[in-house]
C-alpha cells in the first residue's frame, strides 16, 4: 500500500497524465492515416435514417456547410465589410464559396444533393469529402 501513495499527490497524477498521454502517441503512431473519402460519405449516407452511420453523413455534410458559411463570412469581414452589413458580408462570403445557397433550403436537401453528387461523380469519390461536399454545393446552387 505504501507504495502507491504517489499515485494521489498532485505530482502522482501528473505522473499518470504523462504516462497515459505518451502510450496514448506511441499508440497512434502505427496506425495508417486515412483520408475519409467521397466513397466513405457516400456509404453512411446510403445507410438507414436513423443509424448510426447515417448521423455522421448528416453532421458531416452539416458541418461542412455551416464551416464554408463561417469562413465566408469571415472573408467578408477580412475584406473590410461592417460587422452591421450581415447580408453585404454573406453575399461577399458565397461569392467566395462559389455557391449561394438558398435562404429556404433544408438540411434534408443538402444531403440529397451530396448524395446525388457523388453517384454521378464516381470518378471523384477517391477525393476528400469535404471537398467534394462544396463542390456538390457549387453544382446545386450557383450564384446568379
């Protein structure tokens, strides 16, 4: 029992955190990097609608947009338009997505349009869903 005192002084934890966090690198360090994929995306969204792999289609697809929103939006306020101008900035910003998604548009249909772009890209489905996702954005909704 002695022996194991070190273990709950504010140094003994730290000790742990240490040793948890090396094991937790040299874990790591063997496992391939892979790049989630058109073809990854578009088998979870293929699956049933309330799977599991279904929900990571949905907030992948999700995320994506709301991140190309937040980012054009920050470019529009790089570019030096007024916090105030809401809709100068949004505009700016889809300018800069490539894209301008309608006002009305349903999360629904943004993953309608992910996933019949990527049926009909199959030449595309070895690239970064990410970037496929925007690119199937830019095909539905192009700005006029």
């Amino acid at each position: 029992m002695r022996n194991t005192v070190w273990l709950v002084t504010s140094s003994g934890i730290e000790i742990v955190r240490l040793i948890l966090s090396v094991a937790f690198v040299f874990a790591t360090l063997g496992a391939p990097a892979t790049a989630f994929d058109g073809s990854d995306l578009l088998q979870m969204c293929e699956q049933p609608e309330l799977s599991h792999q279904r929900g990571v289609c949905n907030g992948f697809v999700l995320g994506v947009s709301s991140g190309i929103e937040l980012g054009s939006l920050k470019a529009g306020y790089a570019a030096g338009l007024p916090e105030d101008q809401w809709d100068s900035m949004k505009r700016y910003g889809q300018t800069v997505a490539g894209y301008c998604e309608p006002e009305a548009v349903k999360n629904g249909q943004l993953i309608d349009v992910v996933v019949k772009f990527l049926k009909e890209s199959p030449e595309h489905r070895h690239e970064n869903a990410a970037i496929l996702v925007a690119m199937a954005f830019t095909s539905a909704f192009p700005c006029p």
